[in-house]
C-alpha cells in the first residue's frame, strides 16, 4: 500500500511551512517583546526625583480605562523616559493583535526614529509637551474610534521618534471588533487595502496549489495555518484574545469576509484642506499652463556648465514621468567632461512649477513615507563620517543642506549622539523638522545666500542628492567651504550616470529624475572639482550608497507615463470614466511587472556591493576634508 505521503517532492507545501514558521515565529517574538504594565495597589508611581510634567490619555469610544491603569502607564513611561505610550488591551481581539504584531516591531520602535507610529487603536498616553509642539487642539483629543486613535498615534510619533514605546496593560479591556471600521483601521495601520487583497488571493492560490500538487502536505500546512493564532500567544503570553477559539476554529472563513468587507466597504471620509484637495487645486494648475509653457524653460545654452566645451550631444529627451505634468525636458552630454546636464534648463517659474506637490502639498505624505523607509541609508552616511573622525571624537556641528524633514538628522543623532544637526532648505519641512525636535536649528532659504551668515560655524555639512538639483553647483561647493572650519569634513552623495542602468533603461531610469535633477556628474568630474577648491578626497563609496530602485522605479515610471492618475489637479481633461478605468487596468497589469522588477533589484543590489566601483551601483558617496589655510 501505497503511503499517505507518497507522490511528488513537496516543494510548494514546504515553502509555505517555512514561511508559516518564519512568520510565527516572528510575530510571538514581537508579542514578547511588549512589555507588561503592573497593576493594582503594587503599580509604581511616577518617579519623584524629578518633575513629572503634565500627562494626556487619550481613549478610543468605549474604553473605560481605571485609575491603577492609567497610573501604571505613566510611571511606566517616565521610568523608560517615553513621551508617547500605546496601550495594547490584555485581552485585544485574536485578528486585530495579528494585524498589529505584523506591522509593529517593538525592538525596531526603539532603535529606529523613522518607524511608523502604530497603535491597538484604545488608549494613548502622551506627554503635553509632544502635543504642543504637534499643535494638536483639544477638540481633536475626543471622540476618536479606533482608527482615529490609530491615526492619532501615527501623527504624533515623529515628535516622540526617539521616546516612543508600547506596552500590554493587562486590566484593560478591549472594545468588540467592528466591522463597518475594517477599511479604515486598515489604512490608519498602513496597511493598503487593494495590494494586501492581491497578496491574500496569491496566499490563497499558493495553499490551492500546494492541496492539489501534494494533497498530505497541503492539508498539514493549511492546518497549520489554520492553528497560527494559538501558535503565536501559546505559552506565557502577556495578550490572551478573548476570541481566541472562536478566530481559530473560523479562522479561514473569517479571514475571506473580513477583506470582503473591507473591499466593498464605504471610502473613508477625509476632511481636505484646499492645499490638499485636487479639485480645489485644478483651476489653479489650469492657470499656470494656460499660456504654454515656454515660461517655464531659459534660453539653450551653448557650452557646458562644468567644463565649458561647446561639444554637447543630446543625451535623453524625457517627459515628467514622476507626476505625469505637461512638458518635454532635454539632457544633454558634454563629450569632453562626460558631465551631463538639463538643456534648456527650467527657469524659476518651471522650478516652481513642478516642484509644486512634489515634497509638500500633495506628494508631502507620500515622499514622507518614502523618506522614512531609508533608515539603513542615513546611518551609512553618518558611520562613513564616524570612521574616518579621530578616535573617541564627535563633531561639534552638523549642516545638512537639502534636509527636507531632517531624516538624515535625527538617524544620524542616534550615531553621533554628542553632535548637534542643523538643517537648511527651501521648503516648509525645515521649520517642522525643528518643531519636531530632529534638528537644533532650521535654515530656510538658498545655501549660496546664506553662507556668508554661516561661515566658520560647522565641523561637517552634508548635500545628499541635493547638488544634481542645483542650478550652479560650484555655487554650492563655494558656500561648503565658506561654511566648514578648516579641517571639516564635506559629505557629498549623488546619482552616478555612469551605471550600467541608465544605459540599460534609459527615459525610464530613475536617478534622471526629469526635470528635477539638473546636472549629473560623474565622480572624477566632483573630485577635481573639490580639489580646486582646497579639499582633499578621504573616501569614497558606491555599492554601500546604491539606492536599489532602478526596475521598480522603471515600472513606476513607465505606469505614470501611460496612465496618469486622473485625479491629480495637472491633468488637464480630470478623472473622466476612461481615464479612471485606464489607470485602474494598467494598475491590475503592472503587479507582475513590478513582481519582477523588485526580484531584479535585489540582484542589482548584490551587484552593486560587488562591482560597484564598475557601474553597478546608480549612486556614490564621497568624504573630503577641508584643508587648513
């Protein structure tokens, strides 16, 4: 008789046991990581050696939470020196504990400033001080259901990055799950509704598969599966679901209706500001474009900017495939310096134009999300300066230009702790950078303009894929040195347009970055550059500075140019039924696309640690010292 087990090779049902076990293990990990809150009588009081300030809880409709609770929460956050503490309730609901350990890594909330705020959605305890410099009014302190406290959590994290926690409270009961919030606790979570559901089928096709390939084997790992929630709290767990059975036994029919409903449920209603809604902002766009747009470009120059040799080629000719906005952009390649550049360059009007809703405005949550995945990258550029520093020495001052949000600044605190950053640049997020607490002091305006107020006053400044952005880049170097103390230290990171990528890829490679980027230079040209200006090269990186999005950014693109989204403010026809339903189709089409592409990047990735320093990397990073005298 033939075995039960008998047949083909199990590979697909041992992928997702693996994966199953991977993720299990993981998620209780995580569950164990939380601590516990003491309770009763015994609870510790807030210490008294110092003054405790003053202290909100903010609570989601139907949490009750008693005195003792509350007590322990805040002794607990004044003796881990938290100014922003979420609650998980000991008994939170089997589903939405999964959903919140999936997306929240205790250790990486401590050791990171750029994580994302998460919470269970019940109770938050916050110090006034972080909601006064959130500016967040009373009114916007009640009355919230658990998403708005999940959402509540997220916008007050960035003024806590670096005191921020969570813990169980064990004597805190949690509200019963509500279905009509599905959709929206999923997007307060940051979790997206439509690729999760894409995920979940594939989930559900994989289990398909591995049942009918090797029916034993599929059937043991979809019980497994199956038995996953009692997996992760068995054992001595701080949270026990009060539903526990009930979410186990009916576990894979709960999970197909719960996305159902958040599928079909209603959009979430969004209060919009007029700066953030694009039907306000179309007549607006409408105007800028009403006379054409040769307001936006200058005159064609007729010799290199870098080398001033008049043998020039066209290079690319690319649309605006970052915001699909109206416009044809021209770089040109000097063939004597290699040095690539914006030709005709976008004038002040053109810059204004469609930088617009790019970093702030409309684009400002996206590029803030996008900012904070990129942790890795700033500490590598703040170890680079750390190891060429003399031993046990820190800097005293640290400019980044171009800071944005000052991302790069407050990662770079958590390696340079005795170091002060400051940040400079055009846009609003410098000021809500220094309200945030990430910098010490925000700059706002050109660099060339204001170094003459800064001179002599750093010991490192930093121009991370900034100087490509620049209209005159010597401009820019001239203001570095102006500003740096001799012997300081210039930490410069740009694209490299000698990667293999942008040959490969061409209009569609990212690091072009029409029409933004407006000089391209390769590493020899910045060298000699630096050279001439009295710095002297300590070191230079390029596989540890390769960004790794040049196929996922290639499909992005490619889906911007075909479709744009409709409902931007720039598009001039608006979200008509066929442009909503040729976005959509080639949305749909795109997921295998950037399948691939992403499996291509982490090739390029390992490439670019590799040969690197031979075009592989689409980045490089340098050091220089600002010579003395």
């Amino acid at each position: 008789m033939l075995s039960p087990v008998a047949g083909p090779f199990p590979w697909l049902a041992l992928l997702i046991g693996l994966g199953l076990a991977g993720g299990t293990r993981t998620l209780r990990r995580r569950l164990r990581a939380l601590p516990v809150l003491p309770v009763g009588p015994e609870a510790p009081a807030p210490p008294v050696d110092r003054p405790v300030g003053g202290w909100t809880c903010v609570t989601a409709l139907g949490v009750h939470p008693d005195e003792s609770t509350v007590r322990a929460a805040v002794g607990h956050a004044e003796r881990a020196g938290l100014l922003l503490l979420d609650l998980v309730p000991g008994d939170l609901p089997a589903d939405e504990l999964l959903t919140l350990l999936g997306r929240l890594d205790p250790d990486r909330t401590h050791r990171d400033p750029l994580a994302r705020g998460r919470g269970a959605g019940h109770l938050l305890v916050v110090h006034d001080d972080v909601l006064r410099r959130a500016a967040v009014p009373a009114a916007d302190l009640v009355g919230l259901d658990p998403p708005g406290l999940i959402e509540l959590t997220a916008r007050l994290r960035p003024f806590a990055a670096l005191e921020s926690g969570h813990a169980v409270a064990p004597e805190l009961t949690a509200t019963p799950p509500d279905p009509a919030l599905r959709k929206r606790r999923l997007r307060a979570e940051g979790v997206p509704v439509w690729p999760n559901l894409i995920g979940r089928l594939g989930e559900a096709a994989a289990y398909t598969g591995a049942c009918v390939t090797t029916p034993f084997w599929g059937a043991l790992v979809f019980l497994v599966m199956w038995a996953q929630p009692y997996a992760v709290v068995a054992g001595h767990s701080p949270v026990r679901p009060r539903d526990l059975g009930r979410a186990t036994a009916l576990r894979p029919f709960l999970a197909g209706w719960r996305w159902v409903r958040a599928v079909l449920g209603p959009r979430p209603d969004r209060a919009r500001t007029p700066a953030m809604d694009p039907a306000a902002l179309r007549p607006e766009y409408a105007r800028s474009v009403a006379h054409g747009l040769d307001a936006f470009f200058e005159e064609r120059r007729e010799t290199c900017p870098w080398c001033g040799s008049d043998r020039l080629g066209v290079h690319r000719r690319i649309g605006d495939h970052l915001q699909g906005k109206p416009g044809r952009f021209t770089l040109e390649r000097c063939r004597d310096c290699a040095h690539v550049f914006q030709n005709p360059r976008l004038s002040l009007a053109g810059l204004e134009y469609y930088y617009r809703d790019f970093y702030d405005g409309l684009g400002g949550p996206g590029a803030e999300a996008l900012f904070g995945t990129m942790s890795r990258t700033y500490r590598a550029r703040a170890e680079l300066l750390r190891r060429h520093l003399p031993a046990d020495t820190a800097p005293r001052a640290w400019l980044d230009v171009g800071t944005g949000h000052a991302h790069m600044c407050v990662v770079g605190r958590s390696v340079l702790p005795d170091t002060a950053f400051d940040g400079l640049d055009l846009g609003d997020g410098v000021a809500a950078a220094e309200r945030r607490g990430w910098i010490r002091a925000g700059h706002r305006g050109q660099f060339p303009d204001l170094a003459d107020d800064l001179a002599g006053g750093y010991d490192v400044v930093s121009m991370h894929h900034y100087l490509e952005h620049t209209r005159d880049p010597f401009a820019e170097l001239d203001a570095a040195a102006k500003v740096l103390v001799p012997g300081g230290r210039l930490l410069i990171e740009l694209p490299d347009p000698r990667c293999w990528y942008g040959r490969l890829l061409r209009g569609l490679w990212l690091p072009l970055f029409q029409p933004q980027h407006q000089h391209l230079m390769p590493r020899r040209n910045l060298e000699l550059a630096l050279n001439a200006r009295g710095f002297t090269v300590l070191a230079h990186e390029t596989g540890r500075a390769h960004q790794g999005n040049d196929f996922t950014g290639a499909v992005s693109q490619a889906l911007t140019a075909l479709g744009p989204n409709p409902t931007m403010p720039w598009v001039a026809a608006g979200p008509t039924p066929w442009r909503r339903a040729r976005r959509a189709a080639l949305v749909v089409l795109s997921v295998p696309c950037f399948v691939a592409a992403v499996l291509l990047d982490a090739v390029g990735f390992l490439l670019a640690r590799t040969a690197g320093d031979h075009g592989a990397s689409n980045a490089y990073r340098l050091l220089a010292r600002k010579d003395p005298g």
